[in-house]
C-alpha cells in the first residue's frame, strides 16, 4: 500500500513537472533525448518530463535588426548610411530559426552589409540620396531570398538619410547651388532671347507698315499731281511742273503760319530768282485764263451747233 502511494506521487510529481504554458507570441522548441521532437504553441502543453525538455523559445514578434553601413559610391564618395530592417521568424519553421543560425542579429547583419554596400557602389552620392527605395527592394530581395531558408522573414527595410562629413555636405550644397544658377541663367537667356526676336519682329512690322504707308502717300501724290497736270492742257510740262512746285511752296508757308514755331528755309532762289519765279508764275495764270476763254468758247460754239 505504501509503495503504491509512493508510485502515484512520483507518477503525479511527474505529470506536473511535464506541464507547460507557453506564451502568446511565442513558440518552444522540445527535445527528445536531446532530438528535436515539436514546437509546442501558444496555451496549455505537456511534455513527458525527464525524457523530454523544452531546448529554446522562439518570439514570434518582430524584432529590429539596426545598422550603420559605410558605403563608397560611384563617384568614390563615403558615406554612412542607416539601415533599419524589421524581421520576424515563421511559426512553421520555428525548428530552423532555432537550430540553424547560432547568433542571428549577427549574421543577418552581415548579409545586410555587403547587399548594401554592393547596390551603394553602383550608385552617385546624388542618386544615393535619391534612390534609397531602390536599395530597401535590393536588401528585402536579396537577404529575404537567403532568410527564408533559415526561418525567418523580412517584413521591412528602412533606409534612413546618408550621413556625410561636413566638407562634403558643404561640396554638395555647393554643386546644387550652382546648377540652379546655370538653370537659372539658361531661363534669363532664354527669355533675353524672345524679347530681342519679338523686338525685332515688332521693328520689322512696323518698318513694313511706314514704308506702306509711305508707298499709298506716294501713291495719292502721284495721282493727285496727274490730275493737277491735266489741268495744265497745252502748256509746256517744264512750266507746268514749276507751277505746281510754286504751290506746293505756298501751301507750305501756310502750315508754317499755322503752327508758329517752325522755321522755313527756302534755299532754291534768290532775289532774282524770286522776281523771275513771280514773272513766271504771272505768265503761266495769263497762260491758263487764254486756255480757259478758248475753252469755254469751243464749247459755246459747239452748244450753238
């Protein structure tokens, strides 16, 4: 009787010492004589204490892997650059992300590393500042592929800002600054140049319409001096001519008169000149008045008829 009391206590100290309650968020790993046996979940579990122990836990919750990368560019520019990425082990492979890697913050930080500094050596410092997505894809594509293997998963990739010495952040504000002075100076070109071509347009037209001008100017004195020679019928032209110049002149003193503050100078005669104008002036009225009686009498005689 004694001894089989003796039996159920040990077998009940036992089935206690077998119990586990495994967190949430968590999985543990159990071993078998020192084989890998299950993953025992998240709640109320058993396992058959002493043959059996729980070798390790594994967090299911994602957890940050956080680097500074030291990066040469293209343009043999360095550059430290922060990189953040957020993993999380796979519950289905929990036995691989226990087992295979020995220290994996370490080893994945690694494989970080050189994807980083590969994808950064294809890269300018200027494209650097502006492509870092480009190299988040390259480090979650490359490191996810490898991870994947080993249990685990990449869940993001943060790509922070580069950090640069002083002297070539000074360098590279720099080089901006002159870029948009040329872009700058390129636009003030640019529109210095359409103001001349519009200058020169507007010159060109207007030169176009004073010399059209002038041509319907010349055009309305020609035919009003036509229709003033007609006038003159059977009187020399060189008499005619000097007639009409005379009257031009005349009406050009007139204007004068008008306005008051301009200066005539008649430079074409001088005192005899002046007395020979008027005498011929005089005989071409004379000449006009026997055109015009004989005219008139022409058309008397013809009305008789």
């Amino acid at each position: 009787m004694e001894l089989i009391l003796v039996l159920l206590v040990v077998v009940g100290a036992l089935g206690v010492s077998g119990i586990r309650i495994v967190k949430q968020q968590t999985v543990e790993i159990v071993e078998t004589l020192g084989k890998y046996t299950r993953v025992i979940h998240p709640g109320l579990n058993w396992i058959f204490y002493p043959f059996q122990r729980v070798a390790g836990i594994v967090t299911m919750r994602i957890w940050s892997v956080k680097h500074i990368v030291e990066v040469k560019t293209r343009d043999n520019m360095f550059v430290a650059l922060p990189v953040d990425i957020m993993i999380q082990a796979q519950e289905a492979q929990a036995d691989n992300s226990f087992y295979k890697l020995q220290d994996p913050a370490d080893q994945i930080g690694s494989w970080v590393l050189n994807t980083v500094r590969s994808a950064a050596a294809a890269m300018t410092l200027d494209e650097l500042f502006t492509n870092r997505t480009e190299i988040a894809q390259t480090v979650k594509g490359h490191v996810g592929a490898t991870l994947a293997e080993f249990g685990y998963r990449i869940e993001s990739v943060l790509v922070d800002q580069p950090t640069v010495s002083d002297s070539v952040q000074t360098s590279f504000n720099r080089v901006i600054v002159a870029q948009r002075e040329k872009e700058a100076a390129e636009l003030e070109g640019d529109a210095t140049k359409i103001r001349m071509v519009r200058q020169a347009e507007a010159e060109a037209e207007a030169q176009q319409r004073r010399a059209e001008g002038m041509a319907k100017s010349r055009e309305t004195l020609a035919k009003g001096l036509s229709e003033s020679l007609a006038m003159f019928q059977g009187i020399p032209a060189d008499e005619s001519l000097a007639m009409l110049m005379e009257l031009n002149k005349i009406d050009a003193m007139r204007d004068v008169g008008k306005h008051g503050n301009l200066i005539l100078m008649d430079m074409g005669y001088g005192e005899s000149g002046k007395q020979a104008a008027a005498t011929q002036m005089t005989a071409l009225l004379a000449k006009l008045n026997v055109q015009g009686m004989r005219d008139r009498k022409t058309d008397n005689d013809t009305s008789a008829d």
